[in-house]
C-alpha cells in the first residue's frame, strides 16, 4: 500500500463527501478509492469512515486523523514547492575548501561576484594548504591545484598555472645563476625547480625596480 496515496484518497472523501466525486477528482475508479481508504483503516487498525449508500461521515479517529493528513498534504505542497524553486533559483550553504593563497587571490573575487548574482546562496569557505577529505570532512566542493586526490571524486579543469622561478638581482648574483655551475647552483636548482611540490604557492607580483632573469639549468652527471 502507498500509504501517502492512500492519505490523499481519504482526505479527498472526506472533501467530496463521497467516493465517486473523490475517484473523479483523483482520476481513480470509485472501487479503486474505495479500496485505498480500506487498506489505510486496516494498516491504522481503526474505523475512519462511516458508510451508508447515500453519504460517507467521519468517525471520531477519523476525524483527528483527518486533521493531521490535512496538515501533511499541506507540508508536502510546502516542501515540493520549495524544492521546485530552488532548482530555479539558486540557494543554500556550500562548503568549500581551497589552498591559502588561491583562495585569497582568485577565490574571493569570484565568490563576491557570483553572490552578487545569487544573493540566496552562502558560502562557508575553509582555506588550508593540505589536501583535506572532502567527504570525512564533510565538504561540497574543493577548488585544487594538481591531481583531484581520490578517483571517486568528480573533478572539472578549470584553467591552467606555471611556476615561475623568480629571484632578485643581489640573490641571482649571490649564487652565480647566471652561469650557474657547481654544487651550490646545483642544489639552488634541485631544491627550487626540480621538486614538484605538494602545494603550490602563487609567485607573488615583482615589486618596483625588480629585474627578471633567466635561469639555464646545468647538465648533471
């Protein structure tokens, strides 16, 4: 038994006064009603109606009964509707999560744009540099630099970075990058170019009077 249909059917006798004009409103046949209503006394174990062959009345369990399925119909319309309307017009509480300095940089401005045009939505944003469980965590969305992390996750490419190795003028000559041989070149290289890092951190804009410089990777043995 559809014990919501089965609700619907009884309110809709109760409504009509009958159930044939309630079978014609539902699209139901009037033994079809009939026997909805008679599975719903039987599942509650009560009497809801009372029968003679020219009208249909409540009994007292009917009534207290009617009065809360009218309440339920009511909240049902209430939720689809609401539901209904949230697929037209964004709205609610995303959860996201994204690395520090992306998430200040490119994030924010984003975020403040699409809320502009959807003021009905909300964001809890948790910027950290590690790689978090989105669904331990119980995360919506993460925005990522690098692999998506686990292969259940559905992942979408939104755009593409580099890193840039940049340095100042004192600190290129200080270690000789211009012509960068021996260890100590060697290890500048290694430890800033040739490691992928787990994280990355966004080169930050060269200041006034900076000079951009070239760096030619050695040939090692």
């Amino acid at each position: 038994m559809d014990r919501l249909a089965a609700i619907e059917v009884f309110a809709k006798v109760v409504e009509s006064g009958s159930f044939a004009k309630a079978a014609d409103r539902l699209g139901f046949s009037t033994s079809a009603a009939s026997r909805q209503v008679a599975e719903l006394e039987a599942h509650l174990q009560t009497r809801l109606l009372n029968r003679t062959t020219r009208r249909v009345s409540l009994t007292e369990s009917g009534r207290q009964f009617y009065e809360r399925a009218v309440q339920l119909m009511a909240d049902l319309a209430e939720a689809e509707q609401e539901a209904s309307s949230a697929a037209v017009v964004p709205r609610g509480t995303i959860r996201l999560t994204t690395a520090v300095n992306f998430g200040v940089r490119h994030v924010g401005p984003a975020i403040a744009e699409f809320l502009a045009r959807h003021p009905e939505v909300r964001f809890d944003v948790s910027l950290s540099d590690r790689v978090v469980d989105l669904v331990e965590e119980g995360f919506d969305l993460a925005i990522r630099i690098g692999p998506p992390g686990a292969d259940n996750l559905v992942a979408r490419k939104l755009g593409e970075t580099r890193l840039v190795p940049c340095a100042s003028p004192q600190y290129l000559a200080a270690w000789r990058a211009e012509d960068a041989r021996g260890p100590r070149a060697a290890r500048l290289l290694h430890l800033r170019v040739c490691e992928p890092a787990p994280r990355l951190a966004l080169p930050r804009p060269l200041g006034r009077g900076a000079q951009r410089a070239r760096l030619r990777r050695p040939a090692f043995q």
